[in-house]
C-alpha cells in the first residue's frame, strides 16, 4: 500500500538556524508529492509540489525540498527559520494522478524558539 | 491560485442533530471533491470522494449514511453529519481537483458535538 512517513512528530529550531523536515515515501510507481502547511485552525497552505519535473523544488516563503528516487525521501528545508513558520507541516504524496487520493503523512509540529 | 471556499468555519451542534458543511469552488469548475476530517494531534484522513452528478465514493471505515455527501453542481458539494455525537467531534476539510497538478482546499470546519 503506498504510504508516506514523517519521521520527527516534532522538531524545534531557533530563529535564524535551518530547518529539516524528513519525510520517506513508497515507491510503488512514480508519485507526485506534496509538503502544506497547517498554521492553528486554518485551512491548508501549499509550500511546494514535485510532479516529475526538477527534483529540487523551490517553494514559497523560502522553503525547498529535493526528490531523492533512490533514497525515497523528499524532506523540506529552509535555510533560516522565522517565528512565522511555526506551524504543523503535512507532506503528502499522490498516486495516478496528480490530485487523485492524496495520502497525508502524520504531521510535523515545527516550533521557532526566539 | 484556485479559491476553495468551506462553510461554516466552526459549529456546535446538539448531540443527536444534523449539519451541513459547504465546500464551494469559487473561480472554477470541480468535478471532483474530497472531503478530509482531522481528529486532535492527528493527520488528515480521506473520508470521501465526492463526484459531480453520481454517488459519493466513501474510504473504508466511513459511515456512508451518517456522512452524506451531495454533490450537486460542479462548484458546490455538501457533506451532511447526520445525528451527531461526541465522538463526530472533528476538524473537516474539503479540497477541489482543478484538473492540474494541485488540490485546492478550503478552510476547514471546527465542528463540535455537545
């Protein structure tokens, strides 16, 4: 069954420092992937998306992630973290169609400590 | 980008009644909806896949006659909570498929059954 997992429930940085995001997939063919953000009681927010094209992803409000086939990993970074990226990420991946299904990975909770 | 409209944000409702959540697509036609629901600290799960003119598609372990779906016309599907409890208590979320690489999501529905 495909599935997508994010491996730190929770991770913690300082303003200013980098953030590093993991998220794994399974390769049952080629996916489409996706990493949101989820700020308290809001909807979703889409950051960046790989759909078979270049497989480093540059997304919005500086956050990046790179599609590794080999090592099924798409992880989200960012090079200097702000108080206002504290939020839950989701990275989720989609098979046999781009919006078709989209599997949610259990969620991120990024804090930005001052 | 597309803008998903969901409504109402948040509602409380009597255990043992019945709401109604709104997902409109605003800009755009969707053949296609999805309706998610999020329990506390939890990822979101697909409950539904909701098809213009033709019967909702539900995940397993999703109750099709205490979650009705309608999906009427191609920029408004409806998800019906029917004789609600406690454990309904949830944060649902709709998403529209544009037919391109992305899903559009509204803003989600706080709901809680008292």
């Amino acid at each position: 069954a495909q599935s997508v997992t994010q491996l730190d429930s929770h991770v913690s940085v300082s303003e200013g420092t980098p953030v590093l995001l993991r998220c794994n997939y399974s390769s049952s063919y080629s996916p489409s992937l996706f990493w949101y953000v989820q700020h308290p009681n809001k909807g979703l927010q889409l950051l960046l998306k790989y759909t078979s094209a270049a497989t480093l992803v540059k997304g919005i409000n500086g956050f990046e992630a790179e599609f590794k086939k080999s090592e099924t990993s798409f992880h989200l970074t960012k090079p200097s973290a702000h108080m206002s990226d504290a939020a839950e990420y989701f990275c989720v991946v989609s098979y046999g169609g781009a919006t078709n299904k989209l599997i949610f990975g259990t969620g991120t909770l990024l804090a930005v400590q001052p | 980008g597309a803008v998903v409209s969901q409504h109402p944000s948040w509602v409380i409702c009597k255990s043992g009644t019945s709401v109604k959540i709104e997902c409109r697509s605003l800009d755009f036609q969707a053949t296609t909806m999805f309706w998610y629901r999020q329990f506390p600290k939890q990822s979101l799960m697909l409950m539904a896949t909701s098809n213009e003119g033709s019967k909702a598609t539900y995940e397993q372990g999703v109750e099709k006659d205490k979650f009705l779906i309608n999906h009427a016309s191609l920029t408004l599907s409806t998800l019906t909570v029917t004789s609600a409890h406690p454990e309904d208590s949830s944060f649902y979320i709709c998403s529209a498929d544009q037919g391109g690489t992305e899903a559009f999501f509204g803003q989600g529905t706080r709901l809680t059954v008292v």
